[in-house]
C-alpha cells in the first residue's frame, strides 16, 4: 500500500508491494548543501530523489542506489516494521550533496 511520512519539513512517499517485499516509486525532497560563488559561502537547495524499486530483505531492510544522470547520485537505506518504514536518503547532484533521516507510515 501506499506510505506517506516526512523527510525533515518535507515530504516522502513511497509504495510497499509485493506483499511486503518490495518498495516501489520512492520519492523524497532532501535539503542539499551547495558551495556558493564566493569562497566560504553556501546555499541551500531542496532536490528530489526517486527510486524506483527496492527489494526488501526478509528482516525488512532495504537498499537501494541510483544515478539517474551523469553527476546525480542517490541512496536509499531504511526499515519496514510493523507498517512503518524509517532510514536515511543521500542525494548528491553536482556539487551539492544532502542527506536526511525520514519515516513513513501507511496512510
């Protein structure tokens, strides 16, 4: 069924099928670090990870890894129980990399 939780303020939604075996149609915004124009100045940007299925490990874990271009990287790492699924998505685009933990329940 479909799951819908929070990646920090912002949101995460993904699908468990399968019957509890596999994760479909992962997608969260992660908040991204990124150098500035000026040496030690920063910005923030918010980009969108998505992946598109996971297998789950029958203890409920899962992992999954993407570059859907070239300089784009994702990961995905998390736990279903008891019908929520939490972990930690990185994102890295450029040169902008983010991470953040987020949790989601059936909803």
């Amino acid at each position: 069924g479909a799951y819908r939780g929070r990646v920090g303020s912002r949101s995460v939604r993904l699908t468990v099928a399968r019957h509890g075996r596999e994760v479909r149609s992962f997608r969260a915004f992660v908040p991204m670090l990124c150098p500035g124009v000026s040496p030690g100045q920063f910005t923030t940007q918010i980009g969108t990870a998505t992946i598109s299925r996971a297998r789950v490990a029958p203890d409920g874990s899962f992992v999954a890894a993407s570059t859907p271009r070239s300089g784009t990287a994702i990961r995905v790492r998390g736990r279903l129980k008891r019908g929520k699924v939490s972990g930690r998505v990185e994102l890295s685009v450029g040169s902008c990399a983010g991470n953040s933990a987020y949790s989601a329940a059936r909803g």
